[in-house]
C-alpha cells in the first residue's frame, strides 16, 4: 500500500498545521512531518520509548480524537527508530493535554511523542488538522529534527495495517495481543488522562492554601471556561474535586471534536462567554484554556483583562509564593522576542538573565536543559517553567490562584501595585489572519529592505503630537547560548528612541492561509499615565506600522482579524 505524503515546510515548527480537508479524502496516507498513520477517521499519533520496543500513543485535542475503538496501524519500515513498536500508551478516550504528554514522556523516559491537535484553532471537518512532534525532553522537536523527519518521510513508500487489532480506548488498564513481530505480547496501556499530571502538580503548589482559597471563608468565586476542548477533564478533577471549587465553577467542559463550532483560542475576541460572566461581577477570577491546554487567559473581577505579557511579568515577580521555586531558585527568564519587555524590568531587579528568542517554545527547552533557564513565556497566551518542556496553562492558573492566596488581594489589585513598582507596558498584538502567502511573502520583502536600509536609521514619524525617532532596526536573530545555532528571520523590529517597540511577524503554521502579526509596544513609568486604554496609548505607533506595511491597501483588508 502506497503512502501518501502531504508535506510541511521544514525548519518552520516542530509541529505542522493544516486544513482537516486536507487528509480524510484519502483513504489511506501518511503525513510525512508527523509519523502519523490513518486509517479513515481512526487515528493513532505514536510516541516511542527510548527503550527499544516501548511506545507512547497519545491524542491532544478532542478535534482529531481517537474512536473508541479502532484499528492499528503499523509502519512496514519504522521510519525514525530502527524498532519495531512492542508497547503503546494512550490516554483514555483518546485525551491527553500538551502539558501532560510532556509530563508522561519525562516520565516514562520516552524518546519523544507525537500530538495530534487543533491547537487554539477550529476544529472537526471544517477546521483544522494539527501534529506535533516532542522530543525525550518532553518539549517540541527542534528544527533539526523536524528537518530530519522531513527527510527521512520522501524515502518512505508503504505501511501497512493491522485491521483486526481491536483496542477499547475506554478501558483503563493493559491490553495485550498476539501480533507478527518479535514482541510477544504487543501490549497497549489505557492511562488515566490526568492522573500522573496531577501527582507532578502536588509536588509544585501548596495545594492547601489553594484548597482553602476557593473553599474557606471569604472564598473566592471563579469561573473557567475549557472551551469544549481536551481541559474539561483536567478542569473538573484538578480545580472542583481535587481543590474543591463549586462544579458550577467549571463551564464548556465536555470535550468535542468541533469544539461546539466554537473557536478555543482564550482571548478576548473568541472568550466572550467567560468574559460577560466576569463583567457581572460575581467571580473574582476568570481563566480560559485552549484546546489542547497549553494557553490560558487570566480575567479579575468585573472583567479585568490581564495581557500576557503582564501575567509573565507578574508570575516572575512572585515566584516565591510557589514551594517549587522556593526550594529550587530561579537561575533566569526567557521570552519570545515578540513579547513585551515587561519581564526586563523584573528581571533587572532580580539580577537574573533574561533569553530573547524567536517564537516558538522548542527555543526555551535548550535553555532550560542546561540549567539557565526556570520560567518563559509568550504573548500568545503561553507560559510554563522548567518543571515540564512545554508552555502549561492550568499550571499557570495555579501560579495565579497562589498569588492571590499569598498576598490576599484581587486580580486588579495584583497588576495594579505591579504597574506602580515596574512602570506599565501598553502592548497590542494585531493579527491579519487567512492571507494569501504570496501577498505575505511580498509584503515582509519590502518591510525588510525598507528598515534595514541604513537610512532608515534615524527618521522621524510625527503623529499627532506624538514624535518617534528610529533608534534601531533588524531581521532578528537569535544564537542558541546553549549549541551554538543560528536561526534567521525571525521577524521585524523598529526600536524607536523612547524604547518603543514595533515588531512584524509572519505565520504560516497552517500551511495554506498565512498570518501576519503586528505588535506594537510602549512604556509609561509614571503611575497618573497607567489607567488609558492600550489601543488609545499605541495608535501613533500602529498608524506608522500601517504606513510603512501598506497592509491594508495590499491585502485589501480594513482591519485585523483579532486584536489582543
């Protein structure tokens, strides 16, 4: 049976992203950036064990979630490891989360594992199809591992399928069968999706000063939202039997291969449902998941958004209210390049390092591998820290729930008194989603040429009665302190005099549609200036984001897709 190879771009992401449509039309196929093999909607990601003969199966997302029960399907010729599959691992039902395949790779000493996953995108037949390749770290493949698995795929012709192994993905416990290899028995294990996650959280948090938290007098009302994807689980047996919130606490938990049509990326544009519920008053925390539970949104009471970048910043500056990092210290920061330099300010005062990477958090395991690195994080709503190799929203909404628990105050409290120790970074991110590539390749040729001409260095753009002066300019770069390698083009900045920042970034992870982001960022010290609203305080520098990109006029769109 031949293979059919839909290929990814190597070197962009340990993980590729596509259009459902992409794959069920054909009957059989492999994908060649996943060692993915299906079998109609019967699917089956594998995460091999360093041990010769052990694997891990894993699913991350309810869009492209294993039936209950369904064929396997085997490579003729294993196409990364030169063994033969003996054992295999999958979640109940088919569902792990991100932060918990990392947790059970680490655990099991696995050499890597494969998710499949929706991300923060739709899902179901009309959305889209995700892969994700993780290393024995735990964390995502580096790109010289997704260039390798690229290679490897176009030399790989057939698979072939065993259609009468039958596996009840209900039934927790080891299944064994008799099957045409040299293991005797072949052996599947059906884990309890949550448990082993669990066990890693309990030795991170104060689970009792949570518990009396959301349980003890005065106790604090929230609300969290799983967004109909892989969390719902997670939700119910960490946060409501585990700490004891209300089960009324947890909404959207039943996960759904469609998300209930919904879009589960934990935003203020897609999250509308958490956030009227918070702008009533009646919870004093807030906190959405994405679909594969890597991101998180934190809302105070009365809605009360807390950007990304803030909540990074804030997490590092109360470290100490976690028994995790009191007992083991915090040796420095990392940050995507993207996001606000908030985390600067409180790593300044620490006198620890800060990393500034491209996007991507397969940048942040180096780093933490060698020991630099306790805590990172992303504007898009990711943040996570050495105790497993991914970003971790449920870990992070613990980290806020024992912030409050620490200092007794309330969300708004919290960013405010931050606000008035570090200064306030006004940040937005503008996203232009579902462009044509060809017009997104062009549009980042120009602005490149434009701001690394030399001249482009010290012009002045006069908006309003607002004057920003070019201080510097580049194609970011960024050299691995740990290996040594360099990965180019990572996006676009200007680096205006008053520290300003603009930034343009192109994403193409879907692999049809691209995506470019605008970021634009500014910093006010002065307390009497941190009530604007963003959008007001970054306008200047967004109409000069828009001028020089000409993105409006030549996509032909009147605005962003989402602003964050």
């Amino acid at each position: 049976m031949r293979a059919y190879v839909l290929p990814a771009a190597p070197g962009q992401n340990s993980g590729a992203r596509s259009p459902a449509q992409a794959g069920p039309s054909l009957p059989n196929y492999y994908d060649e950036s996943s060692i993915l093999w299906k079998t109609g909607f019967s699917l089956f990601p594998l995460v091999i064990s360093k041990k010769p003969g052990t694997l891990h199966v894993d699913n991350g997302t309810p869009s492209v979630r294993l039936q209950s029960r369904s064929r396997c399907l085997l490579p003729s010729r294993p196409p990364i490891l030169e063994v033969e599959i003996g054992r295999l691992i999958i979640g109940q039902n088919g569902i792990l989360s991100t932060p918990a395949v990392s947790c059970i790779i680490r655990k099991i000493k696995a050499a890597g594992g494969i998710i499949l996953t929706a991300s923060h995108c739709p899902g179901g037949p009309g959305g889209e199809f995700g892969v994700k390749f993780n290393v024995a770290n735990g964390g995502p493949a580096p790109d010289v591992v997704s260039d390798k698995i690229y290679q490897i795929s176009k030399t790989i012709e057939e698979y072939t399928i065993c259609p009468d192994l039958r596996i009840d993905l209900s039934r927790l416990g080891r299944q064994e069968f008799d099957l045409e290899n040299k293991f005797k028995p072949f052996r599947v294990e059906i884990v309890d999706p949550v448990d082993i996650y669990l066990n890693l959280l309990r030795t991170i948090f104060d689970f009792n000063a949570i518990k009396s938290l959301l349980t003890g007098p005065g106790q604090l009302k929230i609300r969290v939202d799983a967004m109909h994807g892989v969390m719902g689980p997670y939700v119910r047996k960490v946060l409501c039997d585990e700490l004891g919130a209300p089960a009324n606490s947890a909404i959207n938990c039943v996960p759904l291969e469609d998300f209930g049509g919904q879009h589960p990326d934990p935003n203020l544009t897609y999250a509308t449902t958490l956030l009227e519920a918070m702008k009533g008053g009646e919870y004093g925390f807030g906190a959405a998941f994405d679909a594969d539970g890597d991101r998180y949104m934190i809302l105070g009471q009365n809605g009360f958004f807390v950007s990304p970048s803030d909540s990074l910043a804030i997490i590092a500056a109360n470290l100490s209210c976690i028994p995790y990092f009191r007992q083991m210290g915090v040796r420095g920061f990392g940050r995507s390049m993207p996001t606000s330099t908030a985390l600067d300010r409180v790593a300044k005062s620490m006198k620890v390092p800060v990393y500034e990477t491209p996007a991507g958090w397969r940048f942040f395991s180096n780093l933490m591998d060698s020991g630099r690195c306790s805590l990172c994080g992303e504007e898009s709503f990711g943040t996570g820290s050495d105790h497993l190799r991914e970003k971790d929203g449920l870990w992070a909404v613990l980290v806020w729930l024992s912030i409050i628990a620490a200092r007794k105050q309330s969300v708004e409290e919290i960013v405010r008194d931050h606000w008035a120790k570090f200064g306030r970074h006004y940040y937005c991110r503008f996203d232009y989603e579902g462009l044509e590539p060809k017009t997104t390749y062009y549009i980042m040729r120009d602005l490149e040429a434009l701001l690394t001409d030399k001249s482009f260095i010290g012009q002045q753009f006069a908006v309003g009665s607002h004057v920003y002066s070019v201080a510097k300019t580049d194609s970011f770069e960024y050299v691995d302190p740990v290996d040594g390698t360099v990965t180019k083009k990572q996006g676009l900045r200007i680096i205006f005099s008053d520290a300003s920042r603009l930034i343009f970034r192109l994403s193409s992870s879907s692999g049809v549609r691209a995506t470019i982001r605008l970021y634009a960022e500014s910093y006010e010290r002065d307390p009497s200036g941190h009530d604007q609203e963003p959008q007001a305080v970054l306008s200047p520098l967004i109409a000069i984001a828009l001028k020089i990109s000409q993105i409006h006029e030549r996509t032909g769109r009147r605005g962003p897709t989402v602003i964050t």
